[in-house]
C-alpha cells in the first residue's frame, strides 16, 4: 500500500518534471535562445543570397546598349537563375551615373558591379575602404599574363587589383561621313594638322555645309578640347595629368584653346542644348556634318546602322596625335558588402573572360583589354585600332573619362570647356585652369611617366 502511494508520488513528480521542461523549452523556442550568450560563436550568422545581380552603367546609346545586351546574353545563358537587375543611367562618360552610384557605396547601398573608368575614378572609394581587393580573380584567371602592362598599371593601387577591364577606348579620333568629303574632294589622309583640319572644314562651310563639325552636350566639349591638348605634345599632356600647369602663360595652353576656338566656330550652335553624344553623331551619319571628336565607341553607331568603315564612314587620329593612343578603359569592380558577392565575382570572371571581352568589343566599338582577345572578331575600324595599340609611341589616360587626374580636374576641365564653347575667352579660360592646379595640387597622388 505504501509502496503503490510512493510510486504514485515519484509518476505525479515526474509528469510535473516533464510538463515544466516542455513549458520552459517551449517559451524559449518562442521568445528566445536558451543558450543567448554563446550565440555568436556556436551559430555563424549565414547570409542568404537572393539570386540575383545589381549592375550600373550609362551604356543607353543604340550601339551602347546592344554591346551590354550581348554580355549580360552571355552571362544569363551560364547562369540562368540568376535575374540580372541592370540601372542604366544616361548621361555620357559617366557624369551623370557615378555621382549617383558613389553615394550608394558610401551609404552601403552598393551594386554588386558598376561600371567605373581605370585609373584615379577608383581613387575616393579606395580611399574610404569602399571595395574589396579581387587579387583572387585575378589570380585564378591569370589575368597578368593576359592584360597589357598599361592596363594593369591603372588598376593595381599598393600592390592590390581593384577591378578587371571590359574594354579598351580610344579617345583621340576624328570621324567623318565619307560622302560628303568625296562630293567636296577632301582626301581624309592628307588631314595630319590642324591647319589641314581647319582648311577642309573652311572648304566645306564655303560650299554650303553650316556646320562642318558635330559637336554635342559639354563634356563632349571636355572631350575634344581633352584631345587637342594632347595634340601639344606628350611632354605637356604628362604636365598637365601630374598637376604641373601653373602658369596661365604657358604658350601650349594658350595654344590648346585658340586651336579650341577654331573648332567651336565651325561647330553646331545648339550643341549645348543636344541630349546626348549620339545625337551629334547621328548628324554625321545622315550627312548634315562632316566631322567630329569623339572616343570610339561611336564606332559602334555608324555599325548599327549599317554603314561600313572605309566606305561610308572612316577616321583619322585628332591632328598632331598620330603616334598617340589616349584610353578611356571601363572596368567592374566587388564593392565592399554587396548582397551577392557570389554574383558580382561571376560577373567580372565573365567580363574579363575571352568570351566576354570577345563578345562585348566588336559590337561596342573598342578592342579587348586581353592580349590573347581574337582578332577574327574585329573588322574595319577595329582592326587598325588593334594594330595602333599594338604599336604607337605614347598611352595617355583620359581626364574626362576618369583616368588621367583626380576628380577636381575632371569637373574643372568640364566646366572651362563648358562656358568656353559658349563664350570663348582663352585668357580667363587659362587662368581658371591654372589656378585650379594651384588649388588642388595636394589630389595629385600620382606621378604619370607617358614618355
Ligand atoms: C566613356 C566610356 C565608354 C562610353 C562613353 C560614352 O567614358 O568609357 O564606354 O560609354 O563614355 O558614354
């Protein structure tokens, strides 16, 4: 009897026991960790990756958007499920884009990969600990046996690999509608000067053609004028990138902007006013003008539309820069704490790939940044292109497409060339570019040796 009154008690005890256990297990499960303290050690927080991928860029002309169609084609056929969000923002050289992405990355809201120039653009992310180094892709890639020296040189910074390049531009070129230089009796090979330049442009207004040169929104301004101070010789370009420019006498400025002046004049009144670079193109493909400065991503427009180089369209170095390749080189990067690092390091090994580059260039105008790129793939323009880079004198780094000068200069080069093709003063416009080297030559972190 009194053993059945034990056994009864210790049954009662242990289903209270088991009760409590079950009611303590189950308020933590609810409302909390029953071991909180060890938490961090023990349970590694996992951070899901959504498959997906951010990607920014001011790609939006016809022939623009096409070339990165192709690539993202490329990269969708390897990795179908990954939804590939793309921001193209326009605005030519990035002017309009990169503020916007910068503060993005400085809020922690960064892309996976945004398009950004080699050389000093990557200067203030580097600056704040903004992107991470991608030594590894490089590495796994081989990227240093493929990319030229001077590529790598622009986008090494204390011994560490930033980005990887998709292409390769090159600045200093003068296009034209072949058409109307043969209706007019304008050989394009025997333009080697200015002087030349400006002869044929004369012939061309006194025939009847307004406005010889196409010029469009003001950093197309920047952009020429950017070419005809490299056409006073690679000694004052590298003076001029290295911060050393101080005096508004120096003759080979005020030259630049007299030269400046002339090409304004024979130039399209409502250039300002044009949306984009692709509409002052479009009036050389149409024929309603003869020439102009642009990078050779307006390659890519005169292709779309079926013209053949050569033919119907052709170019020439910007006079007085023959033996020169100026480079505008876009590139990709892993900014710091993206939400899908995995997708962002898919996208540059895909971008830098032989088959990426290979995809991208034809359509786009520019050459591989490999050396190992196929040349099969590239014709006309391209083709001459290819055999310059492999063999002119001197490499200068584009200011107004971020690589030759701190972004100071950039701005500064923009605005003078701005108010300048509206009003053109080459005293104040010296002054004002001399006085900004003064100002700012502390940004000058960088010594170029182009020669
Ligand atoms: C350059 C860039 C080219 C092209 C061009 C016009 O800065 O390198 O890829 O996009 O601007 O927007």
């Amino acid at each position: 009897m009194e053993h059945k009154l034990t056994r009864g008690i210790v049954a009662f005890i242990s289903v209270l026991i088991i009760v409590a256990a079950i009611a303590i297990m189950g308020y933590f499960f609810i409302f909390g960790d029953l071991f909180p303290v060890n938490k961090e050690k023990t349970e590694p927080v996992q951070k899901r990756e959504v498959n997906a991928l951010t990607l920014y860029h001011w790609w939006t002309s016809p022939g623009e958007s096409a070339a990165i169609q192709s690539l993202i084609t490329v990269f969708t056929k390897k990795y179908p499920d990954v939804a590939i969000v793309a921001a193209p923002v326009t605005g030519g050289a990035g002017f309009t884009m990169l503020p916007i992405v910068k503060t993005l990355v400085e809020n922690g809201e960064a892309p996976d990969a945004f398009q950004m120039h080699a050389g000093y653009e990557a200067k203030p992310y580097l600056d704040a600990g903004l992107l991470d180094p991608i030594d590894y892709i490089w590495g796994s890639e081989n990227l240093e046996q493929a990319i030229p020296k001077v590529i790598r040189d622009m986008l090494q910074f204390n011994g560490h690999y930033y980005a990887v390049p998709v292409d390769v531009h090159r600045v200093n070129v003068v296009w034209y509608n072949k058409k109307i230089l043969s209706a007019h009796n304008i050989n394009p090979d025997n333009i080697t000067t200015w002087d030349d330049f400006f002869a044929a442009c004369e012939k061309l207004r006194t025939a009847g053609v307004s406005y010889p040169v196409a010029l469009g929104p003001t950093w197309t301004a920047a952009h020429a004028f950017e070419q005809i101070l490299a056409s006073q010789g690679i000694e004052f370009y590298e003076d001029f990138i290295n911060g050393k420019i101080s005096s508004a006498d120096d003759q080979r400025l005020i030259k630049a902007f007299s030269t400046f002046e002339r090409y304004i004049t024979f130039a399209n009144p409502d250039h300002a006013t044009l949306r984009e670079w692709d509409v002052a193109n479009k009036r050389i493909i149409n024929g309603e003008s003869a020439f102009s400065i642009m990078g050779d991503w307006a390659n890519a427009e005169f292709k779309l539309v079926g013209m053949t180089y050569g033919n119907e369209y052709g170019s020439f170095p910007v006079p007085g820069t023959n033996n020169m390749y100026g480079l505008s080189i876009d590139t990709f990067q892993h900014p710091k704490g993206v939400s899908h690092p995995t997708n962002s390091d898919r996208w540059l090994r895909e971008v830098v790939s032989v088959e990426g580059q290979d995809t991208f260039n034809p359509i786009k105008g520019s050459i591989a940044a490999r050396s190992d790129s196929d040349v099969t793939k590239y014709e006309g323009y391209q083709r001459l292109a290819i055999a310059d880079f492999n063999s002119v004198r001197y490499m200068f780094p584009s200011i107004v497409h971020g690589s030759g000068g701190p972004s100071s200069l950039r701005l500064k080069l923009n605005e003078v060339a701005g108010i300048f093709s509206a009003d053109p003063d080459v005293s104040f416009a010296a002054g004002s570019l001399a006085d900004n080297f003064t100002k700012t030559i502390f940004e000058y972190t960088k010594t170029w040796s182009l020669r």
